[in-house]
C-alpha cells in the first residue's frame, strides 16, 4: 500500500463568521457556527469576543 505526501490540493477559501477575542495578549478565535453562546466569552482567557469575517478553509 502506497501513501502520496506530496503536496496536496489547497482546500478553497470562503468569507467565515467568527468570534475573536477583543484582549490584546490573546489570539483566541472560533467559528461562529462552533458556538454555543449567543455572546461566548474567550475559552483561553475568558475575555469578551466580538464578530468579525476570516477567509478560512471550507468544511464539508
């Protein structure tokens, strides 16, 4: 059996809702459509998170 770790073809990007941590020292984000919260708060620093638009991968 044979296993290819060439390069792969790159998944396409799409506009994405996400929350994003407002604290400085954080980098914390998720997908909008990943929370449970009407208004989550970070879940690494626990500081409030607001909207925003990423381009990320598309999940299937």
């Amino acid at each position: 059996m044979a296993f290819s770790r060439g390069p792969k073809e790159p998944l396409p990007e799409v506009e994405t809702n996400v929350w994003s941590c407002t604290s400085d020292e954080c980098q914390g984000w998720m997908r909008e459509s990943f929370s449970f919260e009407k208004e989550p708060e970070c879940p690494l620093c626990q500081s409030k998170m607001e909207q925003e638009i990423r381009m990320l991968p598309e999940l299937e």
